[in-house]
C-alpha cells in the first residue's frame, strides 16, 4: 500500500471526500434535503457523534414563512430548541422577513442572519412576554432574550427590526431628574437582553427600531461585541448599548446613533474595553452611574451629534468609580462634553438610627488626545421623528467637574493633550456665578456653568496638561474655574479671553496650585483672579501673560501673599 499521508489530492478528490462530511454536519436546512414541515421537525440521529454541536438548523425547516405577515415565534423557538437539545450549532436564519415575537436563545447555540434575512419584531404587544428568568429592571419584556446561558453567538449581516415606532405612545420610563414615574412606560419590548450569560458574542448584525433598549447586558462575563451597527431612534429612551455589572466585556468597530444613552455602565463594570467606534445620541454616549466601576479603558473613538454631555459620571453614596481612561476621542458637535459628579451624601430620614452607607468615591480618571467642537445648544437630529427639546442649564456647558459638597471629593483627575473649540457666547450674568447649587446629578442641574472651558469643585489632585481653550463667538465667563481645589498642576495652557470679562482664570478657595507656561491668547484684563481668603500656595511660573492687561487680581478676602508671580 502506497502511503498517501503527503500526496496532495486533486480539486475532484477533495470534494468527493468533503462533501458527504459537509452534508451531515450541515444537515437538512442546506444540502439536498427537502424542507419538512412544522409538525414534522427535520430528524437528526441523536447519537451522531460526528457532527454534534456542528449541524445547521434552518428555522423554515421548522415551518417558518419568513413572509413578512405570518407569526414565526413557534418556529424560530422550536429551532433553537432543537439546536440546544443537540448540543449546539447553528440556527439559520434564510433570507426573508420572519415576523416574530419574544424568543429565547440557549446554551451552545448561534443564531446567524443571512444577509437578506431580517428578523422583524411584532408589532402587537400581546405576541411578547418577559424573557424567562430575566429580572424586571425597567421592564423585562423583551424580543430576544437569553438567562443564564453559555456559549451564545448571534451573528451574521442580516437585520433586527423591533418596529419600535409601533410603540411610540409620547411618554418614556419617567427615570429623569423630575420626572413623574407614575407616567413612566415600560411594558414595552427592548430588542434583546442578556442576563447572566457566559461567553456571549455578537457581531456584524444591523439592529434597529426598537422600542425600548436596544441591547441589555445584566451581569454577563466575557462579553465580544464587533462590527454591530445600532441604529435607534424611533422611541423614548432608545438606548444603543447597555451595560450592568458586566466583567471582561469588548466593544470594537462599531457604528451607534440612539436617541438615549449609547453605551451605558451602570453597577459593577470591570475589566471593560471600548475601542474604534463611532457614536451619536441626544444624551450621553459613556454614561456611568452606582456601583464599583474600575478598570475601563475607551479609545479611538468618534463622537458626533451628541447633546447631552458625550461622557457622563454620576456617583453617590456607596459607589466608587476608578481607574477609567479615555484616550484619542473626537467629539463633532456636542454640548457637554465631560460632566463628573460625586455627591455621597446620606438622604435618610434624621429619624434613622441605622448607620449611614460609606461615602462616595470618584478618583484616577484620565482624558487624553481628545479633539471637541462643543456647540452652544441642544439640536433636532434629522432623523429623530419627535421634538427633542433642550432643558433648562444644557446651554453654553463645558468640562465639569463636580464635587457637591467640601466632603465629595473627586481625586487624581488628569486631562491631557486636549484641544476643545467652544461655541461661546456667555453672558456677564452667567460668568458673575458663584452660587453653582451643591449637587452632582444630571450635569444640566447645576444650570449653565461659570466658565466656557472648564470648571472644577471639590477636586484634590488636578492634573492639566497642554490644554486648549478657544472660542468661535465672544463669552465673557473665565476659561476655567476651579472652586475648592487643591494640589493642582497646569501646564502648557493656551486660552482665550475677553476685554470686558472679569478675567481669563478664576480660582476661589484653591491651594498648592502650580501654573506654568500658561498663554493668553487674546486680551483680557487680568490673568488670575484669586478668591476667598483661605486661597493659598499658588504659583504661576513662566508663560506669557502679555495680553492680559493685569497679571492678577484679589477679591473675597484673598491676598497677594497666596501667589508667588515668576514671569
């Protein structure tokens, strides 16, 4: 017997050899198999070990129409029941419009769209339930879910269409500062939601229209998402991505326009990264809030069309966030673009005699390579079907960053290579602000900031580095205001002032503050002004001041014996 180990076989000898191997590991759904009908699933030999976990499982195999008017739920689901019985593989989803409502994906099975294949959301309520074993949570009615699932992929370039449009009734889940939540409208089905699965990938799907959330991931691990395009903007809180104490989750190469929050983190987010992605909403693109958040890196990224603040951190009592960077980010129009707020302050009833929860804690945050054109107002996106009207304190806002109170510090704060183009145009009224309330919400509650780049309260470890601030329209308010901060370093700072402004810098209550190589781009009557008599230790070193008329300026009890002036 001659040994064939190494003789290359012809085109005509491989795929005599193949073919019948392709054939049982695809099954019925795509090599010469006839389609059965629904009563009549396609038979697999249970105990075919050879092509466990590989087989293919065509949903019109199990009755599907896929005409765009027939219910296909029971089909769909009895496919992937057959996929997960089987241990795996893949449910085909064929070319057509497969009507369907909720659906449940499991264990070990993918669920891949034909590019001509579209999965369509029902339009009528009543052909939607609660995913089993998902959590109410702002609703839990859902087209695709999964709970406590391994192994799941949901793949292919075909489309998910909620026809949320369905759904709009004018009213949203009423989860805003001021909002009546007795108004609040949950009972309506989000695109898909994850909850406690393992191992999930999604990738290269179009998903759009839903009426609710588009994509839920509740307390998964090792989450991949790549090359997923969103496109959400038919409803009320028509998020894109939507994390909840998730770990080791990967965001890359994907496309989001919503009409409310794009790739939320909320709870105990960890080991998270969010690279080469493109996003726009009405409100915030990274927005964080509660839990113990750490270890997040996000990086080349574009940011366009988002008025209501691109980046987004709330944080209170019993919450820490740390360790996040964001790096090489361009912002194309957007109000905001950073608001970080901590207030940890108990709001228990003066009655309670059980012990008050542990304070906040915000801190090692960095922002570097960050390009904005920062507009003065909220704007309609062309493709938003209902009004999307600004609210009160989301005019003319700027980098924030907010500790309520003397007690909610944030901590290690560090902007770097940043360049910000704002609109401008603030008032004498607004720049004459020193009565910011003592709040860290929703950035717009603190009303229009008193500074056009850049304000900071309650900050220990400010780090600045080669900042630029510019302006396209005449603003009288200061370029930065610090308030109550302290061990600070700025360096290589270029800003623009104005002639009939107080001045170019505001610091009140600040010490052990270092200025060096600071520029004034434009004329201003003073550099500096210093407030507040318990202002110490600053240092301005070097730079050029020459267009500034004064170098610096004293008011509410600060002297000149809280400056050392090395020019």
């Amino acid at each position: 017997m001659s040994d064939t180990s190494s003789t290359p076989l012809s085109r005509r000898q491989w795929v005599g050899l193949t073919m019948p191997v392709l054939a049982a590991s695809l099954g019925s759904g795509l090599i010469g198999a006839s389609r059965a009908s629904a009563a009549e699933p396609p038979a697999v030999p249970a105990d075919d070990a050879k092509t466990a976990g590989t087989r293919v499982y065509n949903v019109r195999d199990f009755g599907a129409k896929g005409d765009g008017a027939t219910l296909d739920t029971a089909a769909i689901q009895a496919a992937i029941d057959a996929c997960n019985r089987d241990h795996g593989g893949i449910v085909l989803l064929p070319a057509g419009d497969f009507l369907s409502g909720t659906i449940e994906l499991k264990s070990d099975v993918t669920l891949h769209l034909a590019a001509a294949g579209r999965l369509l959301g029902s339009g009528k309520i009543e052909d939607y339930h609660a995913g089993n074993g998902l959590p109410r949570n702002n609703g839990n009615v859902v087209l695709i879910s999964a709970a406590n699932a391994e192994n799941i992929t949901l793949e292919g370039h075909g489309t998910i269409d909620g026809q949320g449009a369905k759904f709009y009734t004018g009213h949203g889940d009423s989860t805003g500062p001021g909002d009546d939540r007795s108004k609040a409208y949950v009972d309506r089905p989000h695109l898909m939601t994850f909850y406690r699965c393992k191992n999930l990938v999604v990738r290269d799907v179009f998903c759009t229209s839903s009426a609710y959330h588009c994509m839920r991931i509740y307390e998964c691990l090792y989450v991949q998402l790549a090359g997923v395009r969103i496109h959400n903007r038919v409803n009320k809180n028509n998020d894109g991505f939507h994390f909840d104490s998730s770990q080791y989750v990967h965001v890359a190469n994907c496309d989001v326009a919503c009409q409310d929050d794009a790739c939320a983190l909320f709870g105990s987010c960890k080991f998270i990264t969010v690279t080469n992605c493109t996003f726009s909403t009405r409100w915030s693109v990274f927005r964080f809030g509660g839990g113990q958040a750490e270890n997040i890196t996000v990086s080349n990224c574009v940011i366009y069309e988002t008025y209501g603040c691109p980046i987004k951190m709330h944080f209170g009592r019993n919450s820490r966030a740390e360790n996040i960077t964001f790096s090489n980010l361009i912002m194309k129009d957007v109000t905001g673009p950073i608001s970080l707020g901590l207030d940890s302050r108990s709001r228990r009833r003066p009655d309670s005699d059980s012990t008050p929860p542990p304070k906040g804690i915000l801190r090692n945050i960095t922002f570097s390579g960050i390009r904005a054109t920062v507009v003065a107002t909220v704007r309609q996106h062309a493709d938003l079907p209902f009004p999307s009207d600004g609210r009160p304190g989301e005019t003319r806002t700027c980098i924030v960053l907010n500790g309520a109170t003397e007690d909610c510090i944030l901590e290690n704060i560090s902007l770097s290579d940043v360049h910000v183009i704002y609109e401008g145009s603030g008032t004498a009224e607004e720049a004459a602000r020193r009565d910011v309330p003592p709040i860290a919400g929703e950035y717009f509650e603190i009303g229009t900031p008193p500074a056009y780049g850049l304000f900071a309260r309650n900050v220990q470890g400010l780090t600045l580095q080669n900042i630029r601030f510019e302006v396209t329209s005449p603003d009288l308010r200061p370029a930065l205001v610090l308030d109550h901060v302290a061990d600070a370093a700025i360096n290589g700072l270029s800003v623009q002032g104005h002639e009939k402004g107080e001045s170019v810098l505001r610091l009140i209550a600040t010490r052990d503050t270092l200025l060096t190589a600071a520029r004034v781009l434009t004329p201003a009557p003073v550099f500096l002004q210093l407030e507040g008599a318990t202002s110490e230790n600053i240092t301005v070193d070097g730079g050029d001041l020459t267009k500034a008329t004064a170098p610096l300026a004293f008011k509410s009890g600060a002297t000149d014996e809280a400056v050392k002036l090395r020019t």
